[in-house]
C-alpha cells in the first residue's frame, strides 16, 4: 500500500516537479493528470503525462479533464496516454473507465480525423482571432502578405471551414486557440 503521506505532502506543496521522484518511490497502478495544472506549472497536463511515459514507458495514464477538446485527446492518444475521460463523467463509468486501463486497454474515444495546424498555422489563427489583419500579421511574425495568406487558405482546408470567422469559432472549439 502506498505511503499517502508523501503523495499528502506534494499535493499541499503544489510541486508539479516532485511528481517523478515521488512516482520512483511509490508503487502506482494508474497515475490520474488533468489538463489544467492550474497555478502549479506553465505547462499543462499532457506535458507532464509524456515527461511520466519518458521515465516510465509502461505507465497507465488516464487524464481526467474539464478540458474535453479533440485537440488535446488527439495529442493525448499520441503521446500514449491510456485513458481521457470529462470530469463529468458519472463515477461508475469512471471506475469501468480506471478497471480497464489499470487492466491494460485504451479508453479514448474515438475522434473524428483531425489534420493538425502547424505551429506557425496555430499563431496565425490565434492573431486573426484577436482581431489582428493580415498585413499585421504578416509584420508580426517577418513574412510576406502572401505567405500569411497561404497559411491562411490551409488553415481554412484542415478546418474545412470558408471564412475567418468560422476559422477563428471552429478553432476555439476544437481548443487550437484561446477566446
């Protein structure tokens, strides 16, 4: 049985980094991250789920999350996370949810195919979103009008969508930009 006491002590520190030397001194079935690590790290949850799978390849994680964005499960189930699961869940399912990934499955429902953004493709969208123009942008980050322009024409093919606006909506729901 694990020593609580310990795990009691990080979690009133809030020290996102002594979650690996507290993990190498405990025995752990499942280790259980949301998104949102709140105050306790400029990173977020995923960042710490693939910094565990880095020292603990065999490790069962199940993030369990307010932030139900495709993008994030998408980034989740590539980086080898076991299970992602809303906060909302009811708690039985959320118990089948913990059997079956401390029994080995993969608990990740299945998304509808999601061409990435690129970084550059990401910053731009987030810049349209915040009501910067093209020229701006272009400015912004020292490339022409017209590449700005083309990233903008694949930003509208991945999100299949025909307008900024809908670019900037369909890009806030799918958690590639903030509001």
């Amino acid at each position: 049985m694990a020593d609580y006491t310990e795990i009691d002590r990080l979690v009133s520190m809030q020290d996102i980094n002594a979650v690996i030397p507290l993990l190498k001194k405990q025995c752990f079935d499942i280790v259980m991250i949301d998104i949102n690590l709140g105050g306790l790290s400029e990173d977020n949850g995923l960042i710490l789920a693939q910094n565990v799978l880095r020292e603990f390849t065999s490790a069962k994680i199940l993030i369990l999350t307010g932030y139900d964005l495709p993008v994030y499960r998408h980034e989740a189930e590539k980086i080898g996370v076991k299970g992602f699961v809303n906060k909302s869940v009811d708690p039985a399912r959320l118990v089948e949810v913990l059997c079956r990934v401390h029994a080995g499955s993969s608990v990740l429902e299945k998304i509808e195919y999601l061409e990435e953004l690129t970084e550059t493709e990401k910053t731009i969208l987030q810049l349209l979103g915040d009501g910067v123009k093209r020229k701006d942008i272009a400015g912004q980050l020292y490339i022409s009008e017209r590449t700005v322009s083309n990233h903008v024409q694949h930003i509208f093919e991945k999100l299949d969508v025909s307008s900024a606006l809908e670019a900037v909506s369909k890009g806030i729901k799918l958690g590639y930009i903030q509001p």
